[in-house]
C-alpha cells in the first residue's frame, strides 16, 4: 500500500518542528484508524447511540480515552496527548457516550 501523501506530509511537518523549525501544520490527517471500535470496547458497548446527543449509549473514563489516544497517536493529527484526548473524547461524544473523569 503506497504512503499516503497527506500522512507523508504531516510526519515530515513534525520532523522539522523537532529540529527547531517553526512549522505550522494545516493537514487534517486521515482517519484511516478505527477509534470507534477501541471507544466501544472500552466502554463495553456493541454501537453507538442510535441518536447521538439526544441519548447517552454508555460511558468511558478520562483514563480510557487518554489510554486509546496514546494508542493511536501516531494515525491522530495531535501534537500531544492532551490534545489526541479531545479528538477521542469528541469522536466518543459523536458516538452518544460519555468521557467522564
């Protein structure tokens, strides 16, 4: 399977930043990895809520979501944990469940 350029980009967008450079990076990432299925085993759930934000299907911890982000930080367009866990938490949220602390 060929690198995705997008992906390609990115990587050497961080390259340089760990140089020293100032880079700005304005690539959205691919999301070519497949959070819902580690959100739905850690919250013990076969699927999302049938109406996302109107009813909550379950629920994960900070911890869960933090643990899930570490996993996939690399395929996750985040500079750091903290913000790897907002992009888990808000595809958690999509999903109708909740991250609780």
């Amino acid at each position: 399977m060929a690198v995705s350029a997008t992906l390609a980009m990115a990587a050497k967008a961080r390259e340089l930043k760990q140089e020293g450079r100032d880079i700005i990076g304005l690539s959205l990432g691919e999301p070519d990895f497949n959070v819902p299925d580690f959100i739905k085993e850690a919250a013990k759930l076969k699927g999302g809520s049938k109406e996302p934000g109107r009813s909550i299907a379950g629920s994960i911890t900070k911890k869960q979501a933090e643990e899930i982000a570490t996993q996939k930080m690399k395929d996750l367009n985040a500079h750091d944990l903290e913000q790897a866990v907002k992009i888990i938490a808000g595809s958690a949220r999509s999903m109708g469940i909740e991250v609780k602390d």
